[in-house]
C-alpha cells in the first residue's frame, strides 16, 4: 500500500538551507554518501529488527515539490529562486541500498546508504530517520513481547494510544513483523494484510439489561469468534459463571474469555480451572491490561493460564523506551570519479563515523548454522571465505579471532538505481517469515532481556586502517 501524501516538505528547515547553500556555491551536481544507522539497542537489548524499507520506497517514488510548496519557501525570503527553480524540476537521481526488513541489525551498521547529488541526499535525512526509527522500535519492541511469551501468541491492541494515525497504522505494521499475530487496527488489515482481531468492549456488556443477556447476544452473533469480556463486573462470581451458561446453551464453533483488570495469574488460574470444569477445556483465555515483556514473563513464571496476550500501550508506544536514535551521517564525496571518505570524529568513540562507501557482511557457522559475527567493510572488498579470515575487536584490537567454516552473506541489497526502484518489497508474511527464520540463527545468549551476550560488529583491516588514519591526521 503506497501512503499517496506528499511527504516531500516533511524534512527539518536546516535541511533546505544547507541545500539552498549548497546550489548557491555550485555543488548541486557533487555526488555525496551518506549512511543511516544506530547508536544503541532500545531497553538494553541484544540485537534490533530493521523495518521502514517498504514506506521508504513509498516516500522516494513520490518525492517532488508542489507549487504551495515552492510559494512558502519564496515567502521565507531565504532562497534564491535558481534553488526555487531546480525543487520545481525535481527529479529523485540517487542510488540507494539498505538492510531488508526483518533483518536483525546491530549498533553502527549502516542499514541505508544514499549516494547522488548532494542536495538530494540532504533533503531526504529526515523522512528516512522518521520512517526507519519509528518501524524498526515498534518492530524490535514486539519481537521481544513476543519472545517473552513463550509461543503463546501476542496481539498489538495500541491503535488507540498510538501518537497519531500514522504510528498507529505503520506501527501495527512493524509489530507483525515482530511476530505478533495480528492487530486491533482495522485499517491495517486493509492497506497491509495485518490481521485485524478483537472481542468487545465493557461498553458492550454495560448496553444490556444483564451480563448474561449481552453474552448471549454476541455469541448468536458471532459464533466463529466467541471470546467474551468477562472482567466488568465480577470476573469470578458474575462473568466467567455467565460466560459458562452462554457455552452452553449457544454452543459457539470458537469460545474465550478476555480478563482486562485484576491479577491475571491468580484469576486466570481459577478461570481454567472453571471453564475446564464446565466441560469446555479448549476455551481460550485472553488477557490485556498495560502489558510488557516484564509482566508476561512474570505471570508465566507464576503459572499464569493464558492463551493469548493482548498488549497495548507499551508495545506501540516502546513505553520504555520510546526513541530508537537513528542517524543519518555523510561518509563520502566523489570527486573526480574517486571516493573521499569523510569521517566524524567525536569526544565520544560511539559517535565517531565510520568512512567511506561500506556494507555489511554477516558471518554464518556452517556447523551450528548460527550468526556468530558482522563485519562492516568497504564496498569493493569481498570477504574471504576459502582460507579463512581474522576478526578483530575494533575498540580492542588485541581482542582477534581466526575463523573458519563460514558462510559470509552480504546483508545489503540496491533499492534504487539512478532514482529509479530495482528492488521490490516481499509480502508482508514473507518478510514476518524471514525475521523469525534471522532471529534463530542467533545464539540464545543474545536473546537475553537482562545483560545480553555482545554480538560481535568488526570493521575489516582495511576500514579500520582507514578510520584511524583519518582521525590521526585530523589530530596534527
């Protein structure tokens, strides 16, 4: 589903004034790259999952200023019109690679690389941090609901405390890539393929003269998704009891329960024991109510009965950590057909830019099949798979290891060539498939919510030798 709004203004102002500088001193044509990437791992987790590529290609494809768009910025006072002009002609002309979606992805690896005219990579840095950030959050936020839940399966219920339409849409989105199931939110289904489920609302049971009748009434209505919301009242004594009665009398094809506010361990442990009782042992047990990854590993540990969790607010929202701090930085200029590299250097070493026109190599075991390291390297070096190859700890360089018996799979993929799309996005099944197949070649130790083992992210030899020499010449 391709979003039709024009997207092409919603950039930081910053933006079009380096561009307007950058035309006024005759360097539209220069030929620049940049990379996007990030710095940490939201809720000290292990890895991330990338997500965005598919709104991305959307926002590329229709990229172009309107005439209300060129009438603002003339009313600014701030650009000359031969810049005004060339956002007229506009034409998207650069290359682009990225990391597909449902990759899992680690700190400094360039997940987009941009390379064209300078003005046009600069004037897209902020549509790409929004879309990237914002997906690859919710996407990494639910995979570890999902994997707290222990194959039981998680609903995304946020629409309604998602900050804005679009969070909400692209957010139910990226949630199923993580793993969920499905969503609350009915036009995600429409536009994207996201199952969109539900049950009712206590306003429901509230409408009707009793509990039993509101029970009764939805279930004759809906016998092939019977799931009864049974916490409005007295979950023990009023609702499961109802609930019971109207199983029986309306047989429905598919029967659950919902508890929406209580201690879910305890009452969802006397609901099994009930609803087994009754005679209806394949009656599903939903429950909902300000959920994370904590809780759910909590109530399992206590034996909670839970079928399925509906988990809202703090999945599309990342309650915990609502920023995934994305960046877009230039590496490189082209001049004379030959690639400048360009660094940033930093008091701080995690903000030192790695040069140059990299992508990313992922090293498989060919015994364990498992990821056991990524190596970031210059474009045209290939990884050396026949003889072997050295890794090396690049903050600790004494920290190598020889490897063998590999498999290196290039993660990164051309999206764009000359402004035009080359690559087209897999399903959405396919792409949800893909992130669960990555997720298990990696090792348990990296799955850890608390203190996760430190995936391995190398930059080769000669990246490395680059890097340096580049921060030792700024140093003199």
């Amino acid at each position: 589903m391709s979003d039709k709004r024009n997207l092409t203004m919603l950039m930081d102002y910053y933006e079009l004034t380096m561009a307007n500088g950058f035309f006024e001193k005759g360097m539209k044509d220069q030929i620049g790259y940049y990379d996007l990437f990030f710095r940490k791992v939201p809720d000290g987790g292990g890895f991330a999952i990338a997500a965005g590529l598919e709104q991305v290609i959307d926002a590329l494809n229709e990229l172009r200023f309107t005439d209300e768009d060129i009438d603002y910025l003339r009313s600014k006072g701030t650009f000359c019109e031969g810049f005004l002009d060339y956002l007229r002609d506009f034409k998207f002309s650069c290359d682009v690679w990225a990391v597909p979606e449902g990759t899992p992805i680690f700190p400094g690896e360039p997940l987009l690389t941009i390379r064209g005219p300078i003005i046009q990579a600069q004037l897209i840095e902020t549509i790409l941090l929004l879309l990237v950030n914002h997906a690859s959050l919710i996407a990494t936020k639910s995979n570890r609901i999902v994997r707290a839940a222990q194959g039981k399966a998680v609903m995304e219920f946020g629409t309604r405390r998602a900050h804005g339409g679009s969070s909400a849409i692209y957010g139910a989105r990226a949630a199923y890539i993580g793993g969920c199931v499905g969503t609350a939110c009915a036009i995600a289904e429409r536009d994207y393929g996201v199952p969109a489920l539900g049950t009712m609302a206590h306003a429901w049971v509230q409408m009707f003269d009793s509990e039993y009748e509101a029970f009764k009434t939805y279930a004759e209505l809906y016998p092939e998704n019977c799931t009864l919301l049974v916490d409005t009242y007295n979950t023990l004594k009023s609702g499961i009891p109802n609930a019971i009665k109207v199983f029986k009398e309306v047989n429905p094809t598919k029967k659950g329960i919902r508890i929406d506010s209580g201690d879910v361990s305890y009452l969802t442990k006397k609901a099994r024991q009930m609803l087994d009782d009754a005679g209806f042992p394949d009656a599903t047990i939903c429950v909902s109510n300000s959920l994370d990854e904590y809780l759910i590993r909590d109530v399992i540990v206590q034996g909670a009965c839970i079928d399925v969790f509906g988990v809202g607010e703090r999945l599309i929202t990342s309650k915990s950590e609502p920023v995934f701090g994305g960046v877009y930085k230039l590496s490189g200029v082209e001049r004379d057909g030959k690639i400048i590299p360009k660094i940033k250097i930093s008091d701080n070493i995690e903000k030192i830019t790695n040069p140059g026109f990299k992508t990313v190599y992922r090293l498989y075991d060919n015994v364990s099949g498992k990821a056991f390291a990524d190596v970031i390297t210059l474009d045209d070096e290939p990884i050396p798979v026949e003889d072997g190859y050295l890794i090396f700890d690049p903050q600790s360089t004494w920290k190598k290891k020889a490897v063998t018996n590999y498999t290196a799979k290039n993660l990164r993929v051309q999206v764009f060539k000359e402004g035009k799309q080359v690559y087209q996005s897999p399903s959405l099944e396919e792409i949800r498939t893909y992130c669960k197949e990555q997720i298990d070649t990696l090792w348990d130790e990296i799955l850890r919510f608390e203190n996760p083992h430190t995936y391995y992210v190398d930059l080769s030899q000669k990246l490395w030798e680059l890097k340096y020499k580049m921060i030792e010449d700024y140093k003199k």
